[in-house]
C-alpha cells in the first residue's frame, strides 16, 4: 500500500514493499529504524525515491546472483569482490551490529561518535576483493534538480581527521588541498576516502573510490557531477583509484538473463532514473 509524502512522493507503507531482495534481512530492519521520514515517521526505505533503497537491490541482487563483476567491469575490470558490507554491516551476516573492524577504525578517525555514541562515517557499500577493497558513495536525486551531493551541510571541519591521517602516516591529498574549503567541499567522498585508507591498512589490500550518480541531475551550482568529481581528484595525491558511473550505467551493463529481470524491472520503473521516459 502506498501513501503520498508532503511533496507527493509515492511512499509505502511498509518499507518491505520497496525491497526486490531479501526484504526480512536484519540490516534493512536496522536501517528502517534508524532513518526516518521527517513528517509522517515511516522508514526512509518507504520512499520509491530511497537511495538507499536502490542501493540495496542493485548491490544484494548482484551479489546474491553473483553477477557483481558486470558492475565492476564498468570502472575496474579484474576487481572480483567476494564480500560486501552495507552500511558497515557484513551482508553475510543476519546482524544489525556494525562490523567490529570497521567500527574500531571509525573510533579511531571519529572518536566523539564512539559505538555509535554519535553519528560516524557510513559507507553505502564495501566491496571487498582480494587485492583491493571498494569503497562506493551513492547519490540518486531527482531529475533535472541541482543536488548538493557531497557537500557538507555546515562549515568547519573537525581536527579529529587530519590527526588520524598524521598518526596513520596517510598522504592522500596533494599540496592543492586545502583542509577547511576541501574538506567541506568534498565532505563525504574525503571520508570515504579516509576510511577507505585505513581499512585497506589494516587488511593490506589497495583501496578505490567508486561514486555512483544519477545521470539526469546536476552538481550544486549546475556543474555536471563528472566536473565536480574531477575537482576532487585533482586534490588527491594518486587520483587512479577515484572513479565516477551513473545508474543508468549500470542498468545497461546488466546481462539479460531471467535471473536478473526483477532487477532490470526494478531500475527500468523507478522513477527517477528516465527510463519511463523512452
């Protein structure tokens, strides 16, 4: 059953039937709990337009049906991922507790959020192969909208980051980068990036960056997502690991066989990606 938000947003009422795969997993039961729409208090997950949401099907159907090289192959080919977090929450598991490790490094890089204390660092997804981990940042938003992407939302940054990343020995950043506007600027792909460092360190693989985007909207102040990326990579000491695809993208790498026609039904009807449209 579906019901309207306040800006007419289709939103069920039950978040289940948003989800193509795996509806009664723990980690969607956790995420349904923690993030809530502001006016009528129904999980984010509810909303046909929850990145989140899309995120999950895209990534598990992949995963479940142990296709996620046809995603991979578009910006990596030869990176075969065997495990993936969500959220920091291994999907192997049936727990809605955060993976020990990755928690223990986000206390390390975000100690006034120590288990959960306060709001940590939450990586989309983490995908882990065996000579290197993907660190992936989701953007959705509507179509034709400027979407701030990866801004962060007030300034200032928190001298807890540049002390971890002295005390980790990390130079990820070139000499153009400049921590306060950087930092704000690029607030989330710079702690995905940080984070993504450190879990490579720890587990001694390579690490990437993989932004995913919608193809139909643009970056804060009209710049096309793919100059607002290149921007970043031109802060970052080694800039080949930092990639950019769009969901669209991804929907026409999917193979055409039955066992991802859910899928390819999911994606070619959601609203937001412009398929309806053809």
């Amino acid at each position: 059953m579906k019901i309207s938000s306040s800006s007419g947003v289709p939103v069920y009422t039950d978040y289940k039937e948003n989800i193509i795969v795996e509806p009664e997993h723990s980690i969607l039961a956790w995420k349904a709990n923690k993030d809530r729409l502001r006016h009528s208090g129904l999980p984010k997950l509810c909303s046909v337009h929850s990145e989140d949401a899309l995120t999950w099907n895209v990534f598990r159907t992949l995963q479940i049906k142990n296709r996620i090289q046809c995603l991979t192959n578009i910006f990596a080919p030869g990176i075969d991922p065997y495990q993936i977090w969500f959220w920091g929450h291994d999907a192997s598991k049936q727990s809605e507790k955060i993976d020990r490790e990755i928690q223990d490094i986000l206390n390390q890089m975000e100690p006034w959020g120590k288990d959960g204390l306060k709001q940590q660092t939450e990586p989309d997804v983490i995908l882990r192969g065996k000579r290197q981990i993907v660190m992936v940042e989701c953007k959705l938003g509507k179509t034709r909208q400027e979407v701030k992407a990866w801004r962060r939302s007030s300034t200032g940054m928190r001298r807890e980051y540049a002390v971890f990343m002295k005390e980790q020995g990390f130079k990820l950043f070139n000499d153009s980068f400049d921590y306060e506007r950087d930092g704000n600027r690029f607030y989330q792909l710079f702690r995905n990036y940080v984070l993504g460092a450190a879990l490579a360190s720890k587990w001694n693989t390579g690490f990437s960056l993989l932004v995913i985007v919608n193809a139909l909207n643009s970056n804060f102040e009209g710049r096309s997502h793919q100059d607002e990326f290149d921007s970043f990579r031109a802060v970052l000491a080694d800039p080949s690991n930092a990639f950019l695809i769009t969901w669209q993208q991804i929907f026409n790498a999917l193979p055409k066989q039955e066992d991802l026609l859910p899928l390819r039904n999911y994606m070619a009807g959601h609203p937001l990606l412009g398929f309806l449209q053809r």
